[in-house]
C-alpha cells in the first residue's frame, strides 16, 4: 500500500471523526451509530504521524517543511476552536441566534509539527535542541493543551527513529494507544476480574487506536499519487465547513 492510500484512508477517517463529534447529538439516536464514527476516526493519528515521520526522513529543506507546518497550523486553530466549540466550549458569546463556543487549546496540527521539529533536530544531530523542543511539547501540552497531547509528539518520533521496521511501529502504536487510553484499559481489566461484560467506550477507542497498525504494516514505502499539499487545505476547510453545517442546523 502506497503513502497516497493510506493518507487518503487517514482523511477519510478524520472527516468521519469529525463529523461524528459534530454531529454527536441527531448520530446518538442511533444506538452504537456514534462510537463508530469515533473508533473508525483513530486510525487518523497514527497515520498521519507516519506521514510526518516520512517526511522528516525524506525532505530536502527541513526549515521550508517546518515553517509550511507552522503556517498552516495558526490557518488551523480558529476552525479547530470553532468546531470543537460546538460541544467543548471553553468560554462562549451570543452570535447568528446561537451560542458560539471557542475551545481553547491547540489542534493536531500543532502535534504533528512539534513531532517534526524534534525529529529534524535529530536528523541533523541537534539533541540538546531536540530535548528543548520536547521540553516545549509538554509544557504546552499540560498547560494550554494540545490533540493528542505529549504520547502525540512522541508518537511522531518513535515513528521516524523506527522507521527501518514496520513492525517496530507497529509496536510503537500499540504503545501509543495504551499510554492515551491508560484508565480505561485498567477499567477494563478490572470489569473482566470482576465479571461484568461490558467494554468501556474508551477500551473501543483504544483497541479502534491499535487497528492503525494494519495499514501502517501494509504500507511498502512507495509514495504514490502527491498528497503534498491536502493536509494543509483539507484538515481547515473541512473543519469550518462541518461548523458551517452545525450552524444552519
């Protein structure tokens, strides 16, 4: 499988998260309907952070690909605020007859491009940088906030400083999905001792988390179809158009 297939799965899955969350309240009149649109959207991360790591590995100017991140990632934030905002609301005001929330912390975006700027400054041997720059990541991560967190940077590099083994990232996913969904998986063992049945929604996550290693594994290395500039069009506009939906509703 090529990066074009399994970055188009990875957008895919995203625009299926969010419109999930979006939409949470008219999908959860369907039993079972939204946790679905939720697990299919985790294998968005994981592969988007291969894509970073990739990219890491392969750039020709480390300095233009990191400042187009960062670019794109202010671009970002606003229709990530919004969008999030919907059901998140860090603090909300009055505006076209409706309550209009703002999520106050920072989207994948800003995740994916820390995780490249730790692995640039790895590739080219700058280590006390690239511990500056992780410092950064978890400072801001356990203050403002960001998707997916610390786990979500250090995905990006475990990805690029495995990436002679697919089956190291794998494992580095799995990883991965147990660190972001830690409490729910102790639920879980502890409802299997104490005999209850049922599977936590955070277990289903993690477990929809993990199945991000079957692409990741099939993925053969070849580049495919140039997806270069997608991310950067797709992840804001299509976050501002599910917003602009939610609106008119």
């Amino acid at each position: 499988m090529s990066s074009f297939w399994i970055k188009l799965l990875a957008f895919a899955a995203m625009l299926i998260d969010h419109i999930g969350y979006t939409f949470e309240p008219q999908l959860s009149s369907v039993p079972g309907l939204y946790i679905c649109f939720r697990m299919f959207g985790r294998l968005a991360f994981p592969i988007f952070a291969l894509g970073i790591a990739e990219g890491a590995s392969h750039t020709s100017s480390a300095k233009k690909y990191l400042t187009r991140m960062l670019i794109f990632t202010l671009i970002s934030q606003l229709p990530f605020s919004l969008m999030l905002g919907i059901n998140s609301p860090t603090f909300s005001f009055e505006a076209f007859g409706k309550s209009i929330g703002i999520h106050a912390s920072f989207s994948v975006m800003l995740t994916l491009s820390l995780g490249l700027a730790v692995c640039l400054l790895i590739k080219y041997r700058l280590c006390i940088y690239a511990c500056a720059a992780a410092a950064l990541s978890a400072a801001i991560a356990f203050t403002i906030g960001m998707d997916y967190g610390i786990p979500g940077v250090m995905l990006v590099v475990s990805l690029y400083l495995l990436k002679d083994s697919g089956y190291k990232q794998a494992l580095a996913v799995i990883v991965f999905s147990i660190i972001l969904y830690f409490n729910p998986l102790k639920h879980f063992v502890y409802s299997v001792y104490s005999g209850s049945p049922a599977l936590s929604n955070g277990v289903l996550l993690c477990l929809a988390t993990m199945a991000a290693c079957i692409p990741i594994l099939l993925y053969n290395g070849k580049k495919g179809p140039s997806t270069k500039h997608l991310l950067y069009v797709f992840y804001p506009a299509h976050m501002l158009i599910l917003w602009l939906i939610w609106l008119s509703i």
